[in-house]
C-alpha cells in the first residue's frame, strides 16, 4: 500500500528517481526508514510500467550461511562473520553488473539496500577496477540517503520496538532491535567526530545533520543524494510486504561457493577482521577527505543570494566569528554569550533588528528570523544571526525552556552552517 502521499514533495522526488535511474541503491544505519523507502519505491515504479527486481544484504547473505561455512565462520553474538560479509560483497559487486548485462531492457529496475556500516555490501560504494565501476559512477544510477528528522527517527524507534517483539514478517526478525539501533547511532557520531564534521559529544542523541554528513562522506565516489523525510509514514502491513518484484538477486550455491573460495584465497582471517573494524577507511584513510558537512545546510534568505560573495569581512571579523565555530558545544552559556557579543561588536553594525523563533526551531527549512537592510546585508545578517542566537540562549536560562537538549545542538549546528557560507 502506497503511504507517501502524492501531493508531498517526497512522493515527487522518489517519484522522478523511479522514472529515471536504473539502478537505485537505498544505504544508512538500521532505523532510518530504509525498507519503508524501497517498498514504496517499488510501488510507485510499478505503477509506472517499471520491472522491480530488489537486492537485500538480508536475503543475499542466506545461501552462503551453509552448515560447512557456519561451522568454519559461526555467528558470535548473533553478528555474521567478516568472511561471509566481505564474500557478500564480493559476489555483490559483480551480481549488480550481471543484472546489467542480463536485464538491458528500459522498464528494468533494480533497487538494493546498503547498510554499509560494519563492512556490509561496502563494495559496492568502494572505487574499484572492473566493469562494475563505471556503471556505479554513471547517471544511471543514484545511491539515496533517506535522512528522517528527529521526530520521524523517535517513532521508527518505536515502532521498531514493536515489531520486534511480534513481527509480522520473517524478515522482520531479523531487524536490528532499538538498543542496536542506538549503538548504530553511536558509532556513526564517532566517526563524524573522527573526520571533523561535529564536536558533538559521544552521547549526542541522532541528529540529522551529523547523520547526513557521515553518509555524504561515505558516498564520495557515487551519484547520491540525501532525502529528508520528514513525516511520518504508518504502513498498515509489514514494511517487507512487496508483491511487485519482478526477481530477488540472491547467489546461486556455485556462486556463493565462489565468492567464499575467493575471500579464501585472498584475505587471512585476521585481515577480515580488520577490514570489518576499518569499514570506515574509505573516509578515515583517505588522503584527501571530502570538505565536512551535509547537505541538509540551511537556505540564506533570498535577499542574501549573493551577500557571502560580496561580503568583505576583516581579519578581525574572521577571527572572531571563528571563535564563535571553535567553542564546544558544552560551553557555558555565559561564555558564549560573550563570544557572541564580542563579534557583534566587531561587526559594526547597528541597524540590525532581530527575533528568535524560540517556539519550534525546525532545522531544515527555517533559519533564524532576521530582518535586514539592502545596505551591508552580509554584515547585517550576520549580526542579525548573532543576535537571534544570543536571545535563544538567554531564553533557556528561564522557564519554560523552549528548546530541548536535542533541538539545541541542531540550532547551533545551524549556526555555524550559516556562519561558514561566508568562508568563516
């Protein structure tokens, strides 16, 4: 059943990647909306003429869980082994060109899911030197990042809880459990800390710019694209209900018998191990890591198109707006509030009038409520900014506190997005 409704802008956006791509690979964390984004795409690509055929890291992973590979490479914990992850992987890079050859009709359609995290169909988003690749690259394909707010992330949560306890499908126990969820989390918030995307502390909850960034990085190599989502989607059946398949990539007993004779042959199991650990390394390693940041930013206003370009701002103005982006989002607010102050002062602007939404901060398509003069907008607005932000955090000093310990890293994560569309 179709629960995107068809006059959102999702549905026109999911709507235009079934049209055009071939080949579309949903990939993040469990608890992110992946399976509810591939069903409804599958729907929606079939009403429009289109031939699904799905690739799943769940369902590929089976043929290779033989009872001779169990007992050589056994679960622990509940956690298949690294040899059997990087053997999925293997056969899965050269399955998706198999489809290719296979299937060159136009209606064609594949839809994978990559959960990437802990080395699972990473290869797939990894450069490499086979035919593979320059279908991964082309325009043909697109690597899709759905990004839940926090509230959509809060009732997946949930909802996950329950359908664990009584799950509605087979595959649905095999779903990662809220507490892994979080865990899941955790590690994507340590390695935004690893590659300077936050400061956020480790027990930062989900927030959707740190997220976003993460998979942004990961997918450096690959046409992609983050997708918000941002209401809440209450399927009436099982988000693994698909009855529109055209076929499911799931290797054969020769082919996984190969891809694991090939893990064999070149990996001892201790480099495994570390392949799994450094799953990472593609943005970790990387000599020349991509410039930090997510593309969930926030819109200048349209007055201020093209105020970062035209703004000149001093050294001493630099400076102080940097320290402002240096401080740790666990500084005392007096002591931001100086900082804030200290820059407003050296912006020389006195003509700014300011309000702060301290209502509802929404993090994707609002930004701080400044008004502004035609003259010196750049500066006018950056002090405006300072200001609304100022006000914000005098607010939460007295009751009722209208911001919660989630929305508060957001507005700063906001802030300094805004702060360095002017090179800061």
């Amino acid at each position: 059943m179709l629960v995107i409704p068809i006059a959102s802008n999702l549905y026109k956006v999911v709507k235009e990647m079934v049209h055009t791509k071939r080949l579309i690979f949903v990939t993040g964390i469990p608890g992110v909306g992946k399976s509810l984004l591939i069903q409804q795409m599958a729907l929606i690509a079939s009403e429009a003429g289109r031939e699904v055929h799905l690739l799943r890291y769940n369902l590929a992973r089976q043929p290779f869980e033989t009872e001779v590979n169990i007992s050589k490479y056994p679960e622990v914990d509940g956690v298949t082994d690294p040899a059997i992850r990087k053997a999925v992987g293997l056969w899965a890079r050269q399955a998706v060109w198999q489809w290719h050859e296979q299937h060159p009709a136009a209606n064609q359609l594949l839809i994978g899911e990559l959960p990437l995290i802990g080395n699972r169909l990473i290869e797939l988003v990894e450069p490499g030197d086979d035919a593979a690749e320059a279908l991964l690259t082309s325009d043909q394909t697109l690597f899709v990042v759905p990004v839940p707010s926090w509230e959509v992330r809060e009732v997946i949560e949930a909802t996950r809880a329950r359908t664990v306890a009584e799950p509605q499908n087979e595959q649905e126990r095999l779903d990662a459990p809220p507490n892994v969820l979080r865990a899941m989390w955790e590690s994507v918030n340590g390695l935004a800390r690893d590659i300077g995307l936050t400061k956020a502390s480790p027990q930062t909850p989900y927030n959707p710019y740190i997220y976003g960034g993460v998979f942004e990085a990961l997918l450096q190599f690959r046409p992609s694209q983050l997708l918000l989502i941002d209401q809440v989607l209450r399927p009436s059946h099982s988000v693994y209900d698909l009855d529109v398949l055209a076929g499911t990539l799931v290797p054969s007993v020769e082919a996984a018998n190969a891809a694991m004779a090939e893990v064999e042959s070149r990996y001892t199991h201790a480099e495994l191990v570390e392949l799994v650990q450094n799953w990472h390394g593609l943005i970790t390693q990387n000599p020349s890591p991509p410039n930090p940041g997510p593309e969930l930013r926030l819109p200048l206003p349209e007055a201020l198109a093209c105020a970062p370009e035209e703004t000149q701002l001093t050294a001493v103005q630099r400076t102080a707006l940097q320290k402002i982006i240096n401080l740790p989002l666990d500084t005392a607010p007096d002591k931001t509030i100086a900082a804030l102050d200290e820059a407003m002062a050296v912006l020389g602007v006195e003509t700014a009038v300011t309000t702060a939404n301290v209502h509802k901060f929404d993090v994707y398509d609002s930004y701080f409520n400044v008004s502004r003069t035609s003259e010196q907008s750049g500066l006018t607005f950056l002090h405006g900014l300072l200001q609304a932000y100022r006000n914000v955090l005098l607010d939460l000093q007295k009751p009722p506190h209208t911001l919660t310990v989630i929305e508060l890293p957001l507005l700063r994560i906001a802030l300094e997005t805004s702060l360095r569309q002017f090179d800061i």
